[in-house]
C-alpha cells in the first residue's frame, strides 16, 4: 500500500514531536536530585533544617560545640552561619564516637551524601563514613578521609547509587566515625550535611535511552510496513 505522503509528513513530525517531549521530561527527571534531608547548624543544634531526620552521637556532650561554618555544599540559599564543631575530648576520649543520622530514603532512590569539614591539625584524622539498611548495623563506604584544614569549596561526596537497599528504606541510615584526634582541644568541623535522592519511580537515563531506541525502532518497522 503506498502512503500518501501528506499523511506521512504528518506522521513523521508527530513521532518527532512525541520523542522531543518524551527526551525533555525524561532528561530533566534523570537530572533532577532532590534534598532529602539537610543539617546546615546554623541553630546550633543537632536539630534537622530541612526535611526529616534525626542526628544523634555518643560524644561527650562538652565535646559537642558550633563554630563559623561555611557555604561549602549548603542548599536552598543557606547561610554559612554556624557548623557543627567536634573536639578530641580529655584524654582524646572521643576517638571512636560517632554522628548518626536516620533519614528515611521512601520515595527516593539514588541516594548520595555530602557535607563541608575541615579539621585542626591535632583533630580527628582517620573519619570513617558508614552506611546502615536497618539503623543497627552500619557498613564502611568508602576508604577513611583526614578533612582539610579549611572548608574550602568543595564537599566531601558519597555516591550510594550502587547500594540498592538504601532505595525507599525508611531505616536508612548514615555514620561518621570519628578517631585520629592527638588532644583535647583538636576539632573537626562539619556543615552542609544534605542526603540527596532521586523521585523513585522514574526511569534512569539508561532506562530512558532504551525506551527511546525501542520507539525508533517502532517507528522504523510501521515505515517499513507501510512501504511495502
Ligand atoms: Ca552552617
């Protein structure tokens, strides 16, 4: 049957139409990271900023104090205010202790953590960050990091996306421990702690190309039909 070639113009432009809209929704979608959950310490509490979650340690409590933070990794026009400011403790008694934050993962996948720190040169040098599926057992991610000795501009990053059970997780967890710290008075400062996530439900970019190859591919067999 030979088509009339009005009708295949038309044809042809409608495909095109629907692919450029379907390419632009996906991409922006794929692109598109939310905050889940972020402490900026500008309070001066352990209290989170934006979302949900909630921070708690085992530090000694004189130990746990807010400093000058920085707008290294902060979000939503946050303000470099305060950060949080963690020290060695007598008898550097605070080696070992931790951060952990439970944030519920549900309706996001994807997840990536970052925060700012910096650390004074007798402070904790040999941080471990951790991960957790059920909020009791926490996994090492990543080798240890010593923090720089100014925030500077760019944040320390941990890309979960291959930790497939931190997906929709509503006991997800996140740790940084804590040890290295020579005195007392050696600090680590931490600010801009943001739990990222992409909306679940939403195909990822390979999954989108696949699914625009698979309408190509259908658009060339009805072409091919038609011609015959
Ligand atoms: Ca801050």
């Amino acid at each position: 049957m030979r088509i009339n070639p009005k009708r295949r113009l038309t044809r042809r432009i409608s495909f095109n139409l629907i692919t450029a809209i379907l390419s632009l929704f996906l991409v922006s979608q794929a692109a598109q990271a939310n905050e889940i959950a972020i402490w900026n310490f500008n309070d001066s509490n352990l209290t989170i900023d934006h979302g949900t979650g909630v921070l708690t340690t085992d530090f000694i409590v004189a130990n746990v104090l807010f400093a000058a933070g920085t707008t290294n990794n902060a979000r939503l026009g946050d303000l470099a205010g305060q950060s949080l400011s963690l020290q060695g403790g007598s008898s550097t008694a605070n080696n070992g202790r931790q951060l952990t934050f439970n944030v519920s993962t549900l309706g996001f996948s994807n997840i990536v953590v970052s925060f700012a720190t910096q650390g004074t040169s007798t402070g904790f040098n040999n941080n471990q960050f951790q991960y957790s599926l059920d909020g009791t057992t926490f996994v090492d991610f990543g080798p240890a990091y010593a923090p720089a000795t100014a925030f500077g501009t760019v944040p320390l990053v941990f890309t979960l996306t291959s930790i497939a059970g931190l997906n929709d997780n509503a006991n997800a967890a996140f740790r940084i421990v804590f040890n290295g710290a020579s005195s007392a008075t050696g600090t680590n400062r931490i600010d801009n702690f943001v739990v990222d996530g992409s909306p679940s439900g939403v195909p990822e970019p390979g999954t989108a190309a696949l699914l625009l190859s698979g309408l190509s591919g259908l658009y060339g067999l009805s072409k091919r039909r038609s011609r015959k």
